[in-house]
C-alpha cells in the first residue's frame, strides 16, 4: 500500500505519522501557498495540485487523482473536511483502482443526505429528532410541521453540515424569511437547497460515539465523548468520556450508535451524533462519515489509535480488536486552537508565526498540529492550527493538566483564541460539568466579551 492523503494541515501530519509507524509509504499534495506545509516536509513524495483556493486545489478530483496516478499510490485518505464526505470523489477513486480509506459511496451518500439518514434510522429503530418526514416542498410545509411538533424550531439543509444553511426559528411569523434565507444559503454552498425541518431539542448535550466497522456490519463503539461547547455550531472544546451521563444513558447510546452504524454495514471509522435532553432522551442528529477532529480524545481514553485502524481495514485485515478488549481509562480534554480575533468578532488571522511554543512534557499531554515557527499561515483554508489534548485519570487532572498546557502555549504573530480556551476551562460551570449547548453562546461569550 501507497497512501496519498488528500488534505493539509494537522490532519495531514497525523495520517503520515500513522503511515510512518506502519511502513506505508506516503504522497503529500498541496497548493502553492501550500508548499513549505509541514505536512509536504514528512510525507515521502509532494506533488503541487493548484493554487491557493480550494475549489483549485484541495478540491480538485481530477488534480488529486492525477497526482495519486503519477505517484504510483495505491489509496487515498481524505482526511476530515474537503472531499472526506463526498460521494463523488469516494465512487471516482473506486473507478481508478484506488481504494478509498473511509466507506463506501453509497453509505456516504445514504449518511450524508440528512433526510435519508433520518428514514434510514427510523427504520433501524434509532430514535430521531421530531419533524419533517422528508424534504420540505415550501415553506407552507414548514408551517404546518413547526405547528405539530412546536417552536422553536431549526430549518437545516439536506446536503449539508457546518452549520451552513441552518436556521433557527423561534416564531411563526419569522419562519417564511428565514425558510428563504436558509434555502439560498443551502444552495450557494452545497449546490442543493433542499431543506427539512427539525424541533430545536432544549436544553440539550450533543453527544457522539465513535464506532468502527468493517464493511459486513460488525461493529465496534469506542465511548462517547461530550461536544456541547459550540459556537455557530463548531465545537470549540470536547471531552471524552461523557462523564455527566448516567451509566444507563451512556450504555443506551453506545448501543443505539452501534446498531445504527451496523443498520448500514458501515466501513472504517464513524461518528453518530446524538442529543440528549434533560431527561436524558436521546435523538439521533446524524453521522459523520469519516474521522472526527476531536478523535485524540477517544484515542487517550482507549489507547487504540483510529487512524492505524482505518489503515488496517483498508489493506484488506479483518479487526483485529473485539468490543470486550476495548477498554476505557481515564479522561480526556481536546482545545481547538485557531488563528482568529474573538474580540473581533472571531475573524480569521492569516499571517507569519514569528514565536511558537508548544506545550510538552508529562503523560497524557498531546498537541496536534501542522505549525512550526516561521510559517506562514495562508488565508484560503480554516483557522484551525492545533489541537491541544490532556489526559489523566479523572476529569479534574485533566483539567489541571489542560489549565498548564495553555499557558505553557506561546504562539506570536498571529492572534489567537488561546485566552477564550484559558478562561473557558476554567469556568465554575465548565469545572463542575454544568453546560448544555447553549452555554458557550448563550453565558459565557456575552460575559467574555464584555470584560
């Protein structure tokens, strides 16, 4: 096997690290504002596959298949983000004898689509969020569901994520402008506006599972980890397992994520996305259909790592693991670290890394990240440059371990959202495990900004 990785950044770095330990060869591409990447740096052989902006590099099939082609490489890990969840560029690496290192296009395609994953569940028994059948037709439609199952309510688009073409909508005579406005936004990012509608679950914890397959629909769960701390509905801080769960809660989860990954022989490693109410109800959000960016957390708590995991599958070997040999220890915290301004409005901050250090030393300390000193950040891709993760017997080490790594941190030239981290970690509500999804949003930021 030739792995060529078709992404950049943190994510790149660590698939190569993985394929270093296991002898696999590997092919880098990048863009040209891309080139001096640390991920071009490790990987065996680089190939340049267009300019700076996606849509001309990291998005680009037909460059990425060419340069897995000239390279000789034999699969493609997609990593997460760009084209890890497209069914197009899964089916086209099949049609070129290369293998795909995530599952199948039909289950990318049948998980992607929100209203499918939601039939698909439905009838696999997995309890989904209440609301719309299918696809909205117009918003008269949306009408008449919001009335049934009550506002608030949220408008999402069928073909998305990212919060991109999401809506929430708290009375009825809102609902027609923002129906339009999420439609639109739908379209213009995914090229499809369809929408559906789902009652907004509240208070609530977003729960997800990792889970593994291979392919015939056996099934392995690795935990759960909590990811409610969200801004616009991009997680910011996750930990693992999630310890304000009941163990009865946590056992039905696992199960539930495990028959609703097994319902569709699914292949590699997965994510089902969950809410949980303050009754602790569960419903089904969706499945992410590739590795997650918070998956070092699942990795310190079991010890297994995911990414030789993928890799195993992908070369043909059966699991080599079974659900009573996964064993959970510890806990763990994930910090995202991106390059933006959140006094200003969180804006992203391209520019040259003059100063960097990055926290190290003691057990269960992990960064991952593609930066180094003297780099410079491009502009076109996210502000994502690190991910921070401590470990430690029980939540409150880890929390003590994370409060030393962030301030140990140092990174100079760029602006950062080390402080909001710094102070989030540290709040009364966080430290004593008192936080829905509302509360980043809602409670912190408005007092954080204000001070």
């Amino acid at each position: 096997m030739k792995v060529l990785i078709a992404n950049r950044g943190e994510i790149a770095v660590r698939i190569i690290r993985a394929c270093q330990e296991l002898a696999i060869p590997t092919v880098a591409v990048y863009s040209t504002c891309d080139r001096e990447s640390l991920h071009t740096q490790l990987a065996d052989e680089a190939v340049c596959i267009g300019n700076g902006p996606s849509s001309e590099s990291y998005l680009n099939i037909t460059a990425i298949l060419s340069a897995a082609m000239v390279t000789h490489a034999t699969a493609i890990h997609p990593g997460f983000g760009f084209l890890s969840e497209n069914t197009h560029f899964a089916k086209a690496c099949g049609e070129c004898g290369l293998t795909f290192i995530g599952p199948t296009p039909e289950t990318i395609q049948t998980m992607g689509d929100k209203i499918a994953a939601r039939t698909k569940m439905n009838s696999l028994k997995v309890p989904v969020i209440p609301g719309s059948a299918g696809m909205l037709q117009d918003y008269h439609e949306a009408e008449t569901v919001a009335k049934k199952v009550g506002y608030p309510v949220m408008l999402k688009a069928a073909a998305g994520g990212g919060g991109k073409g999401m809506r929430k909508v708290t009375c009825p005579e809102d609902l027609k402008a923002h129906f339009q406005a999420a439609e639109k936004e739908a379209q213009a990012a995914f090229g499809n506006g369809s929408l559906y509608l789902e009652k907004i679950i509240y208070p609530a914890k977003h729960i997800e599972v990792q889970v593994l397959g291979d392919g015939t629909g056996q099934v392995l769960h690795f935990g759960e980890r909590d990811c409610s701390l969200q801004r616009r509905h991009q997680k910011v801080l996750e930990e693992a397992p999630a310890s304000s769960l009941k163990q009865s809660t946590r056992e039905k989860i696992r199960q539930l994520a495990v028959q609703a990954a097994s319902g569709v022989n699914y292949l590699s490693c997965g994510t089902i996305e969950f809410l949980v109410d303050n009754h602790e109800n569960i419903y089904f959000m969706e499945m992410n259909t590739r590795i997650q960016v918070e998956h070092p957390i699942t990795e310190m708590i079991t010890g297994v790592d995911l990414v030789k995991q993928q890799l195993r599958l992908a070369q043909g070997q059966p699991l080599n693991l079974t659900q009573a040999a996964i064993t959970f220890s510890g806990h763990a915290i994930e910090c995202r670290i991106n390059a933006e301004n959140p006094r200003q409005n969180f804006m992203p901050n391209a520019g040259t890394i003059t100063e960097l250090f990055l926290p190290q030393g003691t057990l269960g300390l992990r960064v991952d990240s593609g930066i180094y000193q003297g780099y410079t950040l491009p502009s076109f891709y996210d502000s994502m440059i690190a991910k921070i993760i401590a470990y430690a017997p029980t939540r409150e080490e880890a929390i003590m371990k994370m409060q030393r790594a962030l301030n140990e941190l140092v990174v100079e030239g760029v602006h950062t959202n080390q402080e909001l981290h710094q102070d989030l970690i540290t709040d009364p509500s966080f430290v004593e495990n008192q936080y829905d999804t509302a509360f980043l949003e809602e409670n912190f930021l408005p007092n954080w900004l204000n001070n």
